[in-house]
C-alpha cells in the first residue's frame, strides 16, 4: 500500500465519520404480545437505544408498532406500560410514534362488543404489518423484543 493510497484512506474514513456526526437513525420496535414484560423491554432498548444515539450527538426517530395482543400496549385502561408511555412520549415529542394496528383494533372492539379507546398521541395504521413493511422501505431498522 502506497502513502498515497494510506491518505486517502484515513481522509476517507474521518470525512465518513463526520458525515455520520448529526445522523437521524430511525428504528421500528415491533410488539405483538400482550406480555407486560415484552411491553417494558421494548420501552427499556427504546430508551438505551436514544440514550446512546443522544451520547453521540446524534438524533434517533422511533416508531412502536402494535398489533394482535400486542395492541394491549396501547388500550386506554388495560395497557400496563401507559404510564411509561406517556413519559415517554411527552420527553421524545416527534422523535416517537405509537402505532396500533387498525384490523386488530377492529376485531378486538368487535370482541367487546365496543369502539376500544387508544392512549393519547396513538396512530392508527390500517395493518400493523403493512406499516413494518413500510417502514423497512424507508430504511428503518427493525427491532423485534
């Protein structure tokens, strides 16, 4: 290797770690079980996960994506994590989003014989599924807990 060649490398390399400096990362955390210990351990590496990015200078964009008894995360009265939730949701604003999955919001309303109240701040996405997808697409990275 020529020292022409080991200087382009190490320019290479610092100009790749100062476009990485301010970086957005943008994560997909998937919860599809009613378990309160699922709940709080997607909770625990989404908070680990904007604590390393934020040590970092960097920024993190995090979307929770519920469905099946999952959804139970994000139901007004029987969520176990709602008040987590709702910590976390006033301290990361923007950067966080909770989706429910419209087809299993539907049919467990339908089970209860009433429209089933979501926690403040939660979207709807028609298919908890096609929003994971979607989200791929986009270059999120997807975590499964």
């Amino acid at each position: 290797m020529t020292i022409r060649t080991l200087i382009g490398a190490a320019a290479f390399s610092l100009a790749a770690s100062v476009a990485l400096a301010g970086e957005t990362h943008h994560i997909a955390f998937h919860v599809d079980e009613g378990d309160a210990q699922v709940m709080n351990l997607t909770l625990n590496n989404a908070a680990n996960v904007r604590s390393y990015y934020a040590s970092k200078g960097e920024d993190v964009v995090i979307e929770i994506v519920t469905y099946g008894p999952g959804l139970t995360m994000l139901l007004e009265g029987r969520s176990p994590v709602a008040d987590r939730l709702a910590t976390m949701t006033l301290e990361m604003g923007d950067a966080l989003t909770l989706s429910a999955c419209g087809n299993t919001h539907k049919k467990m309303s339908e089970a209860a014989g009433t429209e089933l109240a979501l926690l403040d701040g939660v979207e709807m996405t028609p298919s908890g599924v096609v929003r994971l997808i979607e989200l791929q697409e986009q270059g999120y990275a997807y975590v499964k807990p």
